[in-house]
C-alpha cells in the first residue's frame, strides 16, 4: 500500500485553516502533519516536517511568498501551493517566480482541492485557469534570461552538510540518524533534498561529490 501524502497547512484563519484540514484529512491517502499561521510557523513545518506538500495563504504575518523563496532555498522536495483570495497577477507571478508549484483560490470546491493536492504531488503545477496562460508565458520567458545558478553546495543547509560529510565517510542512514539524532525517516527526507540540490541520481553520487570537494580543500 502507499504511503500517505503528508501535508501542513499555513493560514492566519483559524477557522478556514481546519476547515481546510478537515477537508484534506477526510480523504484516505493524504494526511495533515502541521497547522501553523504565519511565514515563520511555514518555515519551521518545511524544517521540522518535511511534509511532501505545504499550502500557503500570501496574506499572513511574514509574507507567504517571502515563506515559499524560503522554504524552496533549503527544501525543494517540499511542493508548495498558494492558497489564497488574492486574483492580482503580480501575486500569481510572484509565487511562481518564488517556487510554488500551485496557485488555488480560496473558492476552490472541497472535492477539486484535493484533486489538485494530489496532482501536485505527483509532480503536475497548477494554477488557477482564469490565470494561468499569460503568466506561463511571461514565467518561462522570464526563467530564459536569469543568470548561471550558483554552486549546489552553496545551497545546502547546515543540517544537510553534516548529513553529507557522514555519507562520504560510508554511514547509512540509519547511523546518520543515530550519530544527529534524528529518525531514520527524517534522514531519508533529507537525503532527498540532497540529491535535488546537488543535481545527482543518488547517495553514491552524492558520496563521491562530496569526497572531491573535501580533497579539494586539502
């Protein structure tokens, strides 16, 4: 059987938030991990959590898009939807450019929020019909002309170099685990991240990055 697709809600109304949560949790393959209000409560469910997608109001305390550019930096397996009354094209546009991978408004039906919860998940973007054309447009076009990225390593978190310097000393994830003091699950959601942000297929790849840049430094 597979597994759950765990999800954390962010949003400064008490009310709608459950009721969102109640919603998602009424159907058998997704469960709800976190509730939080703010950017700050987002950022600390993507950390503490991981949950496979998060949904997002824009208008809280901290920002909803300065939460997803956050949150997208240091856990890109993490598939973000914006959630939110706002129709303005600038805000459509800027969640994109920020890494959400959704944009839903708030009069979504019960039964097509949880449809597109799971299309998201599976690795589909969705954006609200009305809005979408133009805008993908201008977000590709827009993506045509940045700059070269920086180093993957540079994008790692603290946490995700401590798990990567064991992994090129030959640790499994169970010893990661219990040398951090983390769950083995934990482990392997951050491995994930790992592997996203230093555009290799696997830990061995990974392994052996890593081992280079340490005898670079030597």
């Amino acid at each position: 059987m597979a597994s759950s697709i765990q999800v954390a809600v962010v949003d400064d109304h008490p009310l709608f938030r459950e009721g969102v949560a109640n919603t998602l949790s009424g159907s058998r393959d997704i469960d709800v991990v976190g509730q939080g209000s703010t950017a700050e409560d987002a950022i600390r469910l993507a950390r503490d959590l991981l949950p496979d997608v998060l949904l997002v109001d824009i208008s809280m305390e901290g920002g909803g898009i300065n939460a997803v550019r956050a949150i997208t930096e240091s856990y890109p397996v993490i598939k973000i939807i914006m959630l939110t009354v706002s129709e303005s094209e600038e805000d459509v546009l800027s969640s994109l450019k920020a890494g959400a991978r959704g944009y839903i408004l708030k009069g979504v039906s019960a039964r097509e929020l949880v449809k597109i919860v799971r299309a998201v998940h599976a690795g589909e973007a969705y954006v609200t019909p009305a809005l979408a054309a133009s805008l993908l447009v201008d977000l590709r076009e827009d993506r045509q002309s940045l700059g070269p990225s920086p180093s993957p390593l540079e994008e790692l978190t603290g946490r995700e170099h401590q798990i990567l310097e064991l992994l090129a000393k030959g640790s499994s994830n169970k010893e990661i685990a219990r040398e951090l003091g983390l769950s083995e699950k934990t482990v392997k959601h951050y491995m994930t991240n790992i592997l996203q942000k230093l555009q290799v297929r696997n830990r061995v790849e990974a392994a052996l990055l890593a081992q280079k840049v340490e005898r670079g430094r030597k």
